[in-house]
C-alpha cells in the first residue's frame, strides 16, 4: 500500500512512471491539499508537465481545495476539467475512439 503522501515519495510509482517515458501527467485523486499537491509539485520538480483536473480532484473542506489548486498553480501545474482533458487526447470526432465515449460526454 502507499504510505506517501505524494505519488513520487513511493519509489515503486517513480520507477513504474519513468519506464513510460510520459512527460505530461494528469492528476485526479482525494485532498487537493495534501496528496494530490504533494505529488503535482514534485512532478513539476522531476521535469514533468502537470494537469490538475479540477472535477476530479477533492478535499475534506473547499478550503482545502481551493489552496491545493492554486498552489499548485502557482508552482506551473495547467489545470483542466476531465472535458477537457478528454477531448484534448481524442483531438478529433468521428474516430472509434470518439464515438464509444460519446454518450459519456453527452451526460
């Protein structure tokens, strides 16, 4: 189980992470201002593009929220909403790939 706070303290998520190759990473998760914080400011120190996705990220208390997001905004992370995000990676209608997440987008 992890036991860190952010994602890049666990040395079994950096190395599974580094045999990707990924530069850009999109985080979601539980506490905005502990977890989800710890492990965007450390990405963006490890030389990767954070993207926070805003409707799927929370906190204990919108206080919380609110100071983990702009933290991490402040730090260089590029927040995004999961429509974004997902429409960014399709990058065009009318391929498979589109079509099967279309009645999910419409929702």
């Amino acid at each position: 189980p992890k036991m860190e706070f952010g994602c890049f303290g666990n040395d079994r998520f950096a190395g599974e992470l580094a045999l990707t190759a990924r530069k850009q990473l999109l985080l979601i998760g539980m506490e905005s201002h502990v977890c989800v914080c710890q492990t965007a400011l450390a990405g963006l120190e490890a030389g990767y593009e954070i993207y926070p996705v805003r409707d799927a990220i929370v906190s204990s208390t919108r206080e919380g929220y609110k100071a983990g997001m702009e933290r991490m905004i402040l730090a260089g992370a590029q927040p995004v909403t999961a429509h974004m995000a997902i429409f960014e990676l399709l990058g065009r209608a009318g391929t498979p790939e589109f079509k099967s997440l279309l009645p999910l987008l419409k929702a």
